[in-house]
C-alpha cells in the first residue's frame, strides 16, 4: 500500500507525536509498505527531501507563532501553506492510496481532512494522541473539538484513532460517533528501549553520591505535565528517605519558573535539571534510574510511559486519562490524584522502600507488559488492519 503519514512535527525534534509519527513510518516501511511523510522544516533543519529508515521525508518551512504564557503548546498552531499547495503533485506523484495525519489539533491536519474530502478523495484517518486540560488551552481544545472534530473530522474521516478509552469516551460525550473511533495506544520500540545493565548516565551529576536511587520525569516542562507539585513533593520526600536524587529532563516555557521554585525550597543539591537528549541516549538514561515519576495533570496515553515500562522501572504517575490503562497500583507501579502533593510524597515514598523482591516483581511486570501491549512492532499491525477494512 502507499501511505502518506502527514505530521506537522517529526524528529530529530522530540516529543510525543513526532516519536508516534517516526516509529508508525518505520514499521510501516518494515513491513513492505510504500511510505511518504510529509511534514515540517525547522529552522536549523537543511534537508527539505531525503531518505530515512526505509521511507521518503518530504520537509516544507512553517511560520510558528511564538510561545505564549499561559498558552501550552501555541506552536502546535504553526502554519504550513507550502506543504499545502505541495500535496496534490506529492499525492499523485506516489499514487497515494491512504493518507494518515498525527495529531489533530494541527493546522495542516484539518485542513487536510478538508481538502482530501473535495479533492483527494483517499481514505483517511488520524491519531488523537492527547489532550491539552490546562488553562487557555484547555478552552481552545474544547472549542476545536466541539466545531473542528466533531463535523470535519466526523464527515471527512474514515477513522478517528485515540491512544486511551478515556480519549474516545470524551470524544463520544462531545458528539463523535463512536463507530468513527478505534483505540490503537501509542508504543515503545523494544529493540531500543531494553535495560543496559550497570548503566552510569547519571554518576557525573551525582557528585559522589553512593547509594542513592534516582527518581526521574522526562516531559515538557509546562503546566500540563505537573512538574511543579512533584517539586513541592521533594522536602517532604527527603525527610522520609534523603538518599535519593530527583533528575528533571526537558525543556518548556516553565524551566525558569521550576528551577526558581527549586531554589525557593532549597533543594538544589536533591534536584538535576537537564535539557532533552539524543533518542539513542535514552535507553542509558532510563536504566540509570530507578523510578519514573510522571505527575501530570492530564494526559492521552505518553511514549514515556511506554518507555519506563520496557525498561523495567518502577513508576509512579497520576490517576489521569490513559495513565491507569497500563498503570494498576501495587502491581507494576503507583498512582497519585492530580495536582495532590501528599498523595503523590507517600507514593514516591513507598516507591524508594520497596524490598529487593518487590522492586525485582514491579520490573519484571512492566518488561513483559511493555512487550505484550505497547512494542510499536505490535500496534502498527493493528494500525495496518484499520487501514485494510477502511482503504
């Protein structure tokens, strides 16, 4: 089959929809399908076409409207008029049969959809990979969903893919049909995110600390991802057991405001911020730790769940949206309500005392739970067998 992925992001910038976008090219291309993406050209990217992993990358420059506070993720309303006026000669070009789109709060997705239903004609379909709950935003969403996805994408759809039931339940309460919805979740490829024994990624910003466990967050830093309460959680967590050490990975429009509040508690010497790394770095990093800690106020179903759980960590997460769909407490992990530091303090503390066979039991689980339910070998079938029943 021919298959046009269309994302506005892709990597080597990282996050969410671009790893989702990434790894369903690749798999696709693995398993002998034709794939073309087309997507955008950051600023400091040179290459406009090229081969990657088996599948042609189309890029098209975007004019991003800059970040706003109190406005999470502005730059998804990044505009892409070339891609645009490119698509008609790329679909035609290589005989497109279906096109999928990641993420439908982006411009290019709707309009897409838009388009396709006038003029292109091919089935489509596109993945809901989150939601956006916090402020400004989450009001912004309401309104796209209830206008945007609910008569565009219903009537020019074939499919609505959401990564959580809780996604296509909301869906379902704002009108969307719920024969018009499949749940395919997002994934981990588990030939890269597997355990490297005696890692070290973190001896150099422990400054001689023997012994001490390392909780860590990987995310956004923005209200959506909750980093603050599990900040306000460190001095009560540190009281109860002080060998361990907090590594917060990421980059966002809150990054002054954490470290500040960081400085504020006095906990600089229990806390690492460090900017994202390399994707082939990350196996390292996450088995260098021992929990992951994702305290988010709202999410669709995150990679870097998906990505603990291969590992083998033990994980402690907020009780939202898709999170408790993979997370079953005291069984592979445990979960805090939103935003409550207390709850969350005695969760990471009983997390840091687990004896060596319950921590041993917890790995195990999530290894071979990663392995049965989130290898994006696994989840881009499923996506093949939606796209053969609506082709």
């Amino acid at each position: 089959m021919n298959i046009l992925i269309l994302s506005q992001v892709f990597p080597p910038k990282r996050g969410g929809v671009q790893t989702a976008a990434y790894n369903t090219a690749k798999f696709l291309s693995k398993f002998g399908h034709n794939v073309v993406v087309v997507t955008s050209k950051w600023a400091d990217e040179r290459r406009k076409t090229h081969e990657l992993d088996g599948f042609l990358v189309y890029r098209f420059k975007s004019y991003n409207p800059p970040e706003i506070k109190g406005i999470t993720q502005i730059s998804s309303l990044r505009f892409n008029p070339f891609m645009l006026l490119k698509l008609p000669r790329i679909i035609k070009k290589h005989k497109i049969q279906l096109i999928h789109a990641q993420g439908r709060l982006f411009p290019i997705s709707w309009l897409t959809a838009i388009m396709n239903k006038l003029v292109f004609k091919r089935p489509m379909l596109v993945s809901v990979q989150g939601r956006l709950e916090v402020g400004i935003s989450g009001f912004i969403e309401n309104i796209f969903d209830k206008i945007i996805t609910k008569h565009v994408y219903q009537r020019a759809l074939k499919k609505i893919i959401c990564v959580s039931e809780s996604l296509k339940l909301r869906l379902i309460r704002l009108g969307v049909k719920e024969e018009k919805i499949s749940v395919i979740s997002n994934g981990v490829d588990i030939s890269e995110f597997t355990k490297i024994p005696n890692a070290k990624f973190f001896d150099k910003f422990l400054d001689g600390k023997k012994d001490y466990k390392k909780v860590v967050f990987v995310g956004r830093l923005d209200a959506q991802k909750g980093v603050e309460y599990l900040i306000r959680a460190i001095p009560n967590i540190i009281k109860e057991y002080n060998k361990v050490h907090f590594i917060i990975l990421g980059n966002g429009n809150l990054e002054n405001i954490l470290k500040n509040l960081a400085a504020e508690l006095k906990i600089l010497n229990n806390i690492t911020f460090l900017d994202m790394i390399p994707l082939e770095k990350m196996a390292e990093f996450y088995s260098s730790a021992d929990i992951f800690c994702l305290p988010s106020i709202h999410e669709g179903f995150p990679l870097s769940i998906a990505e603990a759980l291969s590992i083998g960590l033990i994980i402690v997460a907020s009780a939202t949206e898709g999170i408790p769909e993979a997370i079953i407490e005291n069984q592979n992990g445990f979960l805090a309500t939103p935003r409550n530091i207390e709850e969350l303090t005695e969760k990471l503390i009983k997390s840091l005392t687990l004896s060596d066979d319950e921590i041993k039991k917890i790995r195990d689980n999530n290894i071979n739970l990663a392995r049965k339910n989130y290898s994006w070998q696994k989840i881009v079938k499923q996506i093949v067998n939606l796209y053969i029943t609506k082709a």
